[in-house]
C-alpha cells in the first residue's frame, strides 16, 4: 500500500524546550489512525506537523514521496489546500457566510469556479445529512451540525488525508457517535484520517493507534483491519 505521508526523524523544539523528539512516522493510503497520549505529550504539536501547519526544527517530511521544501510558504499553503482536509474541536466556520458558502471557500480558493463550487457543496452538505439548510448561517444549526459542516469543508477539495484535532471534544455523545460514523464511512471509502483525541473508547474504532509521551512515540499498535 503506497504512503501517503512520511515523517524521518521530526524534532521540534520552542525556545529551550524539545516537544518533539526524532520522530519517525509513515501513514499508508487508507489508513485510520488515533494519536493519544496526556496533555503536553506532543499529539497535536504532531498533527501540525504532519498537516504542515508547523515547521520541523530538524528532520524531513514527505507527502506522497515528495519531500516538503518549508521555505516555499505559498506552495505550501495551496499544497495544504488541495491535499489535505482539516477538521478542528472548533469548527472555525465564517459566522456571516452560509453554509453552503463555508463549504465553498477552499474550492474557489484552489480556482475552482463558483457555480461548480456551488453544486460540489450541495452535494457534500446533502451527503452529510444537511441538505435543505445550505442558506441558513452558522448560528442557526447546532455544534454538532456545525462540525458536520466543517467536515463537508474539509472534504471540498477532495482531499487525500483528512486531520482531525479533538474532532469530538466539543460534542455531546449522540453527535460525537454522528461524527465518528461519518470519518469511519470515509475510511471505508478509502480515505486516509489522522485523529487526535483524548476519548480512548472513540480509537477502538480505528485501525492503528499512535502512542506518544514526553514528545515521543512510545507504542504504534495495529488494530485488526477491521472497517470501524
């Protein structure tokens, strides 16, 4: 199975601190996995990484066998845009946008022309169990809508990893059941997801689960291939 993104000896130190330490990672296609560990463990500083929101101290990262240059900042934002689908414990969605317009944003911004934006994000709130709301603005749906609104967001482009940091920290039991069976319906599909959580019960859902403490990964275990 070919690897989506692979991580050879990350390091990542703020100040006199070292909050990650010579890690290495290699996520194949298709793949769901759960990151755990305690606070400070490192899990979301590795998120960032891998989502290349943050920039490694040392070591070197590869997205589908293309090492990533971190000088070129513009190339890596539209690479982020195209590649890869972000879904956060806050849905960061834009309060005067609708949410058909929310879901939008990353198409038109990768070119995309807005009636074929329109019709893709229709489709995606539809899929999510949002169809009939597109007009409606963010504050007139629930948290659990609104982070299914952000998933379809992070879907707009097709993307080949999906990320997720805490995707359910912010939600009651029936939603977080709602969101959980939405990323294992992608896994299923084949889509690789990453997930931070905090929630033990939710990684028995996943395929692989990524261990870290004190900035390290200190077990990588392989779940049966089950499909969620």
């Amino acid at each position: 199975m070919s690897i989506v993104i692979q991580l050879r000896d990350i390091s990542k130190k703020i100040r006199d601190e070292t909050i990650l330490k010579n890690i290495n990672l290699s996520i194949s296609k298709g793949e769901f996995i759960s990151i755990i560990g305690p606070s400070g463990s490192g899990k979301s500083s590795l998120l960032y990484i891998l989502g290349l929101l943050d920039i490694p101290s040392s070591g070197e990262v590869y997205v589908e066998g293309e090492k990533i240059e971190f000088t070129e900042s513009s190339k890596i934002a539209h690479f982020r845009n195209l590649k890869f689908g972000f879904v956060f414990q806050f849905h960061y969605l834009i309060a005067e946008f609708s949410l058909l317009e929310n879901v939008m944003v990353p198409m038109v911004k990768a070119g995309i022309s807005r009636e074929d934006a329109k019709e893709k994000a229709a489709l995606l709130l539809q899929k999510l169990g949002l169809g009939g709301k597109e007009k409606r603005k963010p504050f007139q749906i629930s948290g659990g809508e609104q982070q299914r609104v952000a998933i379809a967001r992070a879907l707009a482009n097709d993307p080949i990893l999906i990320i997720a940091d805490e995707p359910t920290g912010n939600l009651d039991s029936k939603n977080t059941a709602i969101v959980m069976d939405i990323f294992c319906k992608l896994h299923m599909e084949g889509k690789t997801v990453i997930m931070v959580t905090h929630e033990i019960e939710l990684t028995e859902r996943t395929e692989r689960i990524v261990k870290m403490l004190d900035g390290k990964i200190i077990e990588d275990l392989e779940l049966s291939k089950k499909k969620c």
